[in-house]
C-alpha cells in the first residue's frame, strides 16, 4: 500500500523537525545556563528547582516545559556546590499543594515551595515571541525574599518545531485543558 510510505516519511519530516527545533535550543541554553551556574554558586546556594517557563500572560506553554526542562538538564550537568530537583517531583508537589496553577510565581509561592520542596533557589522563565527569534528570560530566585540573585536571556531561532511548541497551551494544574479536577 502507498499510505505506509506516505506515513513514513511524515513522521521522519516531524521528526527532523523536532529534533533541529530541539538541537537549536540546547545549544542556546549552553550560554545561559553557564551564566546561572556562575550567579547561583556565587551565592552558594544548595538547591535549585526550574519551574515551568510562561508567555508574558502567565501561561505556561509547551515551549516553556520543553526550554524549562533543557536548562533543568544543563543546569544539573553545570552545577558547582548545588543541586537540581527533578522536575516531575517538583510537578507533584505543585500539584499536590496547589501553587502556581496560573503558571505564574510571585513571592509567597516561591516562599512556600521553597518550604515544602526543600529548595532555596527557583528559576522561572519567560519566552517572547519577536519576529524571527523567541527570547527567553530567566531569573533564579531566592525563596525566602523572591529577590533575584541572578539572570540571563538568550534568543532562540524560530523554526517550525519551535513555532509548533509556542501555540500550544500546556496542561497544568488548574488549567482549562486539565480534566483532572
């Protein structure tokens, strides 16, 4: 039959896609990353936790699990003095206790998930769309006074894979799309 071919071939063009989408954005978290490595162990810090990055809305989006995850892993693979939190068990904790449902941290979040997970440090992230590029912005911090001990952007080229992750709103507690409440 002709339609398996024809499959084929589209899952292997979805999947170069993705994976130069996904290429270039790790290579451009290799400069940000190195930068919040340097600000957090400056400060010593022991714990660190990356939420899920947002749009300048609040909502969190595919794009900004997937960039919040890439840095999560550089981060984890940099770290000097500190440690990284999985993401998943962060995600359960969030879950659990309810907090930033709107994708959005403001201090008595990053304060009280600083308490309930053990972390002293949070990063957050905001991606902008800007023409041919997306910026992304990232702030580590503190817990305890949401006071920003470090931060960095970088922009990333838009590709398909990229434009495709950007439309798409990200199931997360509390919102629309999540049935399980």
């Amino acid at each position: 039959m002709q339609v398996r071919p024809k499959l084929s071939l589209l899952i292997g063009v979805v999947v170069l896609l993705i994976w130069g989408g996904s290429a270039a954005a790790s290579q451009d978290m290799k400069p940000l990353s190195s930068a919040l490595v340097a600000g957090i162990a400056a400060a010593q810090r022991k714990t660190v936790a990356v939420v899920d990055f947002t749009d300048l809305d609040g909502n969190a989006t595919d794009l900004g699990r997937f960039l919040a995850e890439e840095l999560s892993v550089a981060l984890a693979g940099n770290a000097r003095g500190f440690e990284v939190i999985d993401r998943a068990h962060l995600k359960s904790i969030l879950q659990e206790h309810r907090l930033a449902s709107s994708g959005l941290i403001d201090p008595q979040t990053a304060r009280k998930l600083g308490q309930i997970a053990g972390v002293d440090t949070l990063v957050t992230g905001t991606i902008t769309p800007l023409g041919d590029i997306v910026r992304l912005t990232v702030k580590a911090l503190d817990t305890e006074t949401a006071r920003i001990i470090c931060a960095s952007s970088t922009d990333i080229s838009r590709t398909k894979a990229i434009d495709d992750l950007l439309g798409r709103v990200a199931n997360t507690p509390g919102s629309q799309g999540d049935e399980s409440q």
